[in-house]
C-alpha cells in the first residue's frame, strides 16, 4: 500500500487516482492553451493587417482628394475659356464685366 501513495511537499497524502486527474488536468490545460495561442497570433496577424489596409484606404481616398487640386483648377480654367470662346466672350480679366454686360444684352 506504500507504493500507492506518495508525501507531498506539504505533508498531504497523494493517492494515484488523485494523480491520474491532475495529470489529465494538466493535459487538458496545455491543449486550451496552445488553442488558445494558435487563436491569439490569427488575431494578431489579423489586427497587423487591418492596420495596413487601414492606412492603403486612406491613401486610396486622399491621394485623388490631392491630385485634384492641383489639376482641377487648369483643367476648369481651360474648360470656361472653350465655353467663353463658344459664346463670343472675349477672355482677360479686364474685359470681363464689360463683355458679360455685353452677352446678356
């Protein structure tokens, strides 16, 4: 019967049916574990590319918000001076008020 129980370190008497459920606990323990580690680096790497396509969208969205500015404002002045030049009125600055009192006579 001495070989069926073991002394722990705090005086506790261990029978080998009480050690058969700790070491199935234990088992049980490290693979919620390692499921639980394979499912926390899927979330990280998840989180890492929400990051960056965070970043690609607001690239996407701001770059032609940038490239409009510089090439909308030629491209409108060229378009009102072919729609001037198709109505008759004279383009310069100078001549602006005078030549649409002019057109609307």
């Amino acid at each position: 019967m001495d070989n069926l129980k073991n002394n722990t370190p705090n005086g506790d008497v261990e029978t080998s049916a009480e050690k058969d459920t700790l070491e199935a606990l234990v088992k049980k323990n490290l693979e919620v574990s390692e499921e639980i580690l394979i499912l926390s680096k899927y979330i990280k790497k998840y989180i890492y590319w929400k990051k960056i396509m965070i970043w690609v969208k607001l690239f996407l969205f701001l770059v032609p918000i940038f490239l409009a500015f510089i090439y909308f404002p030629p491209f409108l002045k060229n378009v009102f001076g072919f729609i001037m030049n198709l109505f008759g009125v004279p383009s310069g600055i100078e001549n602006t008020g005078e030549a649409l009192q002019e057109f609307l006579r």
